[in-house]
C-alpha cells in the first residue's frame, strides 16, 4: 500500500509540473482513474524510466571515448597521476587506497590483460552495485568494497571455486551457514544477491573489528582470520596490511592490492580505453512476489513473457528452476512481468502440477582437503560426524588417508541421523541437549567436546552469532563441560 501511495504522488507531481506549462486545467483524478490499471502502468513506466537514466550504463563507445582512443588501443599509464588518483580516492573512504609499486603492477595487468572483462563488470555494476551499496551503507561498511565482488567472482552469482566457495560473495558452505545462509540440493542462499550481500556485510564488519584495519579484515575474508593471525605473529606483531603482507599466504598477497588496482579502474576506467559492455539495468527494476506453493521455471515461463535462462539469471539461488513448497522463498521478476504473474498467479501454480517433482531436500556436504598429520578421527571430531559416515560418505574400507585428498562430509543433522543409521544401525543415537529455561532464555548444557558450531546445529534457527550476541564476553574456544549458556529468548 505504501508504494502505491508513492506512485500515486509520484505522479500526481507529475502531472502538476505538466500543468504548469498548460493554458488548460484539467479537472483532478478520481480514485477510481488513479488505481486504474491503465493509469498505473503509465506510472509504472515513468518510474521505470528514472531507474533507467540513473544506474544504466550506456555502451555506446562514442559516448565514453573523450580522446578518440582506437579500438584495442592501451594507452600509457603515468605513474604520478595514478598515485595522484589514488591519494584522492583514499581521502573518501576509511578504506587504505593509497598507491605503491605493487598496486601499480596491478593496474597494468587488470587494464592490459582484463579489459575486456572488466567492461562487462562496468556493464553489469548498474544491476548490482545499487544493491550493494544499499546493504553496504546499512550495515556501516564502507562502500568502496561493492567492488570485491568483482575480484572474488567477476560479478557471477553462480561463480564456484575449485574448493567449493560459491557466489558474489565466494562463501565457503560453513562460513554461509554460519551467516544464515540455506544450502541444499535444490536452494543455495550463497547465489542468493540480497542474503549474501548481507551475510557478507555481517562477515566484513566483523572481521573489522577484530583487526581495526580494512585491508587486514579483507585478507582475513581471503585467507580465514586464522592465516591472518599468523601472520600477524611472525611479523612481530605489526597490525597493518602491507606491514603484515609478506608473511601471508601468497594468494592473499595479491588481493589487496587486486582490489585496490580494480577499485581505481572501475573509477578511472574512460582513460584506459575501457567501456561498458552487455549493460544490465538496475536492480531496482526487478520486483519480487512470495511463493504460496511448489513453483516451477517452466510454469512461469508458460504464463509470462520470459524464458527459463531469463528466470534462472534472475534467481541464481534456486539450482533446479525449483522453488520448494512450505518455505519463505521469493521469485525475482522484471517490474512489469511481476505484475502479469499475479494476475495469472491461481493459473501458474495449477499448470501441469501432475508433473511435480517429489522434491528431497539434501544439505550439500563440505568439501574438505587432507592436511598433513589428519586422521578420520580428528576431522569427524572436527565436524561433529562419525568416523564411519566419513567413510560411509567417501567410500573409505580401511583408515588410510593422504593429503591433498578430497572428503565429503554432510553436516546437517537431519541427514547425519539418517546417515548414521543406514551405515551402522548398532551406533547409538546422538543424546538430545540438556535443555533448560527460565523466565526469559531457553539454555544449553555444554557437554564434553561442544563447539558453537555443534551447539547452534541442534536449536532450529539458531546461529552462532545469535549465540554470541546473546553470552556476551564467551569464549568460544574454550566452553567448559557443565557450562550454561542462553540459546535464545523465549517469545511471551
């Protein structure tokens, strides 16, 4: 209701400033005229049209080339200017963009060897960068960092490393669901733009505030805060980036300064010969409606004008062109196409719905790699499953492992007791936690070799975080068998 009193101001301003320059007044809408339909879609279009002259990109190379480079050209790069640049963009943020050789060196590989495909980013920054900026500004972080994105999956929402990281943001699966983020066989919040721009957030600022230095915290996001304190330890204790930086992984070595040469050109891009390519428009032309039933891709597209590929770029989060029934799941549309699916919604839904699938939903396992010295025993402890599904799962007879080699352990423990009982029915069951209540909290009983991790997995919807904020001064790393500690407040 909101938005349609919005609209409906929007454009009777409108048709204020259209009066002005009219000899005829003419006589006020009526209710009735405003929330006609026809009325709206005229609305809707002019409101549309904003969104298109603020976010979206023009790809028009005439528009962008102010010094009638030639098509592939790659114009010298003046240092001092660079630095120059730098020094100014590092005033507008808390960020560190200052310059140095190493950051230099990244500038010329990304414009000479990523030009290309940092145009495409430029194309595609108008559909996301009003997101993040949205989420980043929310969550009080700075917004130079919508660029990470880029260096972490070229702006690909169904990006996946070769360890399993996965999305804009690159979570790996524990690290998403230690930020809220549903993973299974048919949803993957980590592709989900808005949940995993927020999860993200929430990660970035809490690495700031463990390190107090940007720089620092995005190495920790990189390499684990574990590898960053690390190296903290063997640079004396230094507490900056580039003081830190030759004691970090060498992955990690170049990734800030990655950042810092894709932040400077996606700002400075026109004097590099680089332009946008394939523009996407905003967001914020996009709408949602919730989903009241099992949907699928193919419905909509028999109802509405737009295909299955369109669908699934716009809704990376659902891996199948499935949306499961009994959730809170939303399907993204364009603006007006959203409009078309709730006026043919009873239509959509009751399309061949003989041909559902019967949906099982299967947490997707970690993907973990030997270290040297692991033994199944330490990594079961570690993820809080049994040896046996460990082999169960990885089809391991004997307990010879080597390093490098890959594991595949599930963790949700609705799975883990199906599991468990398919492999070794004699295993005895997991004791349920000792629970307790008072007036306000519901509490855990630590039992011996409790972790946050283990604890928040036996509570539906319960994360460690919400653990966190709710035992102030706990130390996770060190809870006591016996130890009580709050779970959540209890709803009066």
């Amino acid at each position: 209701m909101r938005r349609v009193n919005f609209m409906i101001l929007f454009a009777l301003i409108q048709l204020g400033m259209t009066a002005q320059d009219s000899t005829q007044v003419e006589a006020p809408a009526s209710d009735a005229q405003l929330l006609s339909g026809l009325y709206l879609c005229e609305v809707d279009s002019i409101w549309q049209q904003s969104f298109q002259e603020q976010f979206c990109l023009s790809t028009d190379t005439s528009f962008w080339n102010v010094y009638d480079f030639e098509e592939g050209e790659l114009p010298s790069i003046d240092t001092a200017l660079v630095l120059q640049r730098l020094d100014l963009l590092d005033t507008q943020t808390p960020m560190n963009l200052k310059g140095n050789e190493t950051v230099l060196d990244y500038i010329r590989f990304y414009y000479s060897r990523r030009n290309k495909q940092l145009g495409r980013m430029l194309g595609m920054s108008g559909y996301y960068f009003p997101l993040f900026e949205e989420k980043l500004d929310a969550a009080d972080v700075p917004l130079e960092l919508k660029h990470l994105p880029i260096v972490e999956s070229a702006l690909n929402p169904r990006a996946r490393s070769r360890v399993g990281a996965t999305g804009l943001w690159q979570f790996m699966y524990q690290t998403g669901r230690a930020y809220d983020l549903q993973v299974n066989s048919y949803v993957d919040e980590r592709m989900d733009p808005v949940k995993s721009t927020e999860a993200a957030c929430r990660y970035l600022h809490k690495l700031h505030g463990l390190y107090g230095d940007w720089n620092l915290a995005l190495a920790a996001y990189n390499a684990g805060p574990g590898n960053v304190n690390k190296a903290i330890r063997r640079s004396g204790g230094k507490t900056t980036y580039w003081e830190v930086r030759p004691y970090l992984p060498r992955e990690t070595r170049g990734y800030v300064p990655a950042f810092i040469a894709v932040v400077y050109l996606m700002n400075f891009h026109e004097e590099y010969n680089i332009y946008p390519a394939e523009a996407t428009c905003s967001w914020l032309e996009t709408d949602t409606i919730q989903v009241s039933d099992q949907l699928r891709f193919d419905q909509i597209e028999a109802f509405l004008d737009i295909d299955q590929d369109a669908l699934s770029w716009y809704n990376p989060t659902y891996r199948k062109g499935v949306i499961p029934k009994d959730s809170d799941y939303a399907i993204r549309l364009p603006y007006g196409t959203a409009s078309d699916f709730l006026a043919v919604a009873d239509s959509i839904y009751n399309y061949k719905k003989d041909e559902e699938p019967e949906i099982v939903v299967q947490d997707e396992p970690v993907v973990y790699y030997v270290r040297s010295g692991d033994v199944l025993g330490s990594i079961a402890q570690r993820h809080g499953v049994t040896v046996s599904q460990l082999k169960a799962w990885n089809n391991i007879r004997g307990s010879m492992i080597r390093a490098g080699q890959k594991l595949y352990i599930y963790t949700d423990k609705k799975d883990k007791k199906k599991s468990s009982s398919s492999v070794n029915k004699t295993e005895k069951r997991t004791p349920k936690p000792e629970t307790t209540h008072d007036a306000d909290y519901r509490y855990h009983t630590v039992r011996k070799g409790d972790t946050l991790w283990d604890i928040a997995k036996l509570y539906d919807g319960v994360s460690v975080e919400q653990i966190q904020r709710l035992n102030k001064g706990l130390n996770a790393k060190d809870l006591k068998q016996g130890q009580k500690i709050k779970i959540e407040k209890i709803s009066l």
